[in-house]
C-alpha cells in the first residue's frame, strides 16, 4: 500500500511547539488538528501507562486516528528530574493544553502565573468540564454529564419516550474544535501584540450549549420547552426520515417553499401547495404528522436507490442514511478524498479522515502515524539538552 504520511509537510502552523498534557477526547481532538496543520505535538504521557485513548476502541483505534503527527514524550513530571524535563519543555512552547480538574496544576506550582515565569508567551488552554470559573468548577465533567445537563438530550429523542444521549463522544469533540479555534485566535492576538501569553478557558458545556439553538431567547419570548420530535423539527416541515421498499431509510428536507412545491408536484399531488394544512411553512410544521403520512406511502412503494434517482431527478433535496459500512469506500468518499488509507500496524489498512477545512494553499496533512509509549523520548530529550547517560537515569528511576 501506497501510504500518504507526508514527513516533510509544512503546514501554516509549522513552527509553533505544543505541549499536549491532555488524555481522552476533547484535548486530543483540538492537539489533532493543530498537528494537521503543522505544528509540533509533544504528547506528556504517563510512563508504563500512557494516554486512556489508547484504551479507547478495538486495535486503539481511536489514539490511531487522533495521535496522528504527534511526538510521545513518556514523563514523569511530579519527580524533581520530570519537572525539570518540563520545565525546559514549556521554556521552548508556544502552547500547553492541559484537561486536569481546575487548581489541580495550581497545586503542583504549574498555574498560568508559574508557567509564564517560564516563559511569558505560552499560551495556556484549559480544557474542563465546567469551566475554570463559577460553582462547578470543581466538579468532574465528563461528556455524558454535559451532554445530559447542555439540554441536547433533553431534546433528542422521541416525545414519549426517554431522552437520548449520543452514541458519540459529541460535547468532547465539539469542544476540541471550539479549542482549535481558541488557540488560531490567541496565536493572532500574540502576533498582532493584543495580547503575550493568556489563558483559553474551554469547558466542554459551552461549545455544546452554543451550537444547540437560540433556546433561551426563544423560551424567554414564549416560555415554550422545546419537545422531543424524533426526526423531524419544529422549524421546518417535511424533514424527515422515510422507510422505502427494500427496508432501508432516506432522509428529506423541503424547508423552503419552492422546494415543498416541487415535492407536492413530485409524489403527484400537487393539490397539496393550496391546502390550507401545508400551504405555508408554519401549517406544514403544525401538521407534520399527516404530511409525513402522505410522503411515507410514496416513499415506501420504491427502493432506497429508486427514490434516489426519482426525487433528485424532480429536483427534491433527499438522502440515504448510511451506516460506516456504506460510507468507508463510498464515491462521494473516495472521490473526495475524505478517508484515506494508510499503513498501520495491526490492520490490513488503516482508513482516517482527511484533515479539515481544507486550504487551498496551505492545506493540512497527516505526517506520521500515531506514536507509541515513549518513542520520542530520545529525541526530544536529547533537543533539551540531556545526553545519553542521563537519559538512561531518568529511565532506570522510571521518570521516563
């Protein structure tokens, strides 16, 4: 296999070191992307132990897909020898990122004040549950509490039945990319002279309360809660998912009235634009249930691939709902590169997504498989100074 690793890559943010004390999700999905982009990622991993994303998935898929381009560095930093090891790693960063509960580095004399007596240019990013301020600062915060407490389960779901929490590490994710953003940000108000050396407080919460939808303004105005509706929305009808003949699913949305206007006429009925039942947008969402009634006996009378043709052939926006089976050597896929291959030990092939947004002139790239335990350890030591016999110490003490 043809492997796409491209060692020698200069993305735009080639140049700038990062120091990546996180574990799990949310920490290594923002340090993934700044890797894509160029930087350097030194990952702080436990000796012996390393990063819990290892243990994430079967074949540690997972720390494969978001370790990738990154250098591990096996540290004991509580030791006198690691903190002086890190120490000198942060003099030569440009960022840290760490996930601990808040104060906890304040604790071992690592706050923002410490480390900017180390150098006054590191940019800090804090990455918790709650956030570094206000009453739950203290308290853990996984994902699944945020996604519960954030209001997105209490929204997902169908109306009699239980809410819905996502199959998915979403409030980790969604803060990563919030935290790839907040870095751009602080790294532009370093260059522009805003700002040295600031703290990115990033609690998971907020980026996924803040993608959710305008629900406080909306509940103030009206004192409604929103509903749990299943697949369909209190904004927009139809949008639905539809069975079709041969058991599988299509997804539809004609939100816009030109577009339910040429549905109407697509499944013959094209009396229904003048019923007052679906004639505008607001009868439409007030009636989704006989509406989505109507469109279901079309629907379900075709194959997924004959409403596919039939309806992009009228010019009505429909889609299948694929599962990963479907997707991982799809044309849409594989034409646009979306996954690629690559060399992985363990696996026949090693299919991981293309690094995004997409630049047109300095574009992202994956430079180097993801590392094991400790591989790093004698280059980046040796970079800080530390010759052989002492890199030997620290590993016969178990600092390394």
């Amino acid at each position: 296999m043809k492997t796409p690793y491209q060692p020698d890559a200069k993305g735009p943010l080639h140049g700038l070191r990062v120091v990546d004390m996180t574990r799990l999700a949310a920490g290594n999905m923002m340090t993934h992307m700044l890797a894509d982009f160029g930087a350097e990622v030194i990952k702080i991993e436990r000796p012996g132990i390393g990063d819990d994303l290892r243990r994430f998935g079967e074949a540690e898929s997972w720390w494969k897909v978001y370790a990738r381009s990154k250098r591990s560095l096996s540290l004991d930093f509580k030791s006198d020898d690691g903190r002086d090891v890190l120490e000198r790693l942060i003099r030569t960063a440009d960022i840290l990122c760490e996930n601990f509960v808040p104060g906890t580095l304040e604790k071992w004399s690592l706050g923002p004040e410490d480390l900017w007596s180390l150098n006054d240019n590191l940019i800090v990013v804090r990455v918790s549950g709650w956030g570094q301020t206000g009453p739950y600062k203290n308290k853990p915060g996984f994902g699944s509490l945020i996604e519960g407490m954030s209001g997105f389960a209490a929204m997902t779901g169908w109306e009699n039945k239980p809410p819905l929490l996502p199959p998915l590490a979403l409030a980790d994710m969604v803060s990563g990319l919030a935290g790839f953003g907040g870095v751009l940000a602080a790294i532009i108000a370093r260059q522009n002279g805003s700002a040295k050396g600031q703290v990115v407080d990033l609690s998971l919460f907020e980026p996924l309360f803040g993608i959710l939808g305008p629900w406080a303004a909306q509940y103030e105005a009206t004192g409604k809660v929103p509903k749990r509706m299943g697949n369909s929305s209190d904004v927009a009808a139809p949008r639905n998912l539809y069975p079709t003949k041969d058991g599988k699913h299509i997804a539809m949305s004609a939100s816009m009235q030109s577009m339910w206007e040429k549905l109407a006429h697509a499944i013959g009925q094209p009396e229904l634009v003048s019923d007052p039942r679906f004639a505008t947008s607001l009868s439409r969402i007030e009636n989704q249930a006989e509406l989505d009634a109507i469109i279901g006996d079309v629907m379900v009378t075709r194959t997924l691939e004959e409403n596919l043709a039939y309806f992009e052939s009228q010019g009505v926006t429909v889609g299948p709902i694929c599962d990963i089976s479907d997707l991982i050597d799809h044309p849409y896929i594989r034409g646009r590169e979306v996954l690629q291959d690559f060399e992985a030990e363990g696996m026949v092939r090693l299919p991981m997504h293309q690094s995004f947004p997409r630049l047109s002139k300095t574009p992202g790239s994956v430079r180097a498989p993801a590392p094991k335990l400790g591989q790093d350890n004698p280059d980046i030591l040796s970079e800080l100074g530390y010759d052989a016999s002492m890199q030997q110490a620290f590993a016969d003490k178990g600092i390394t």
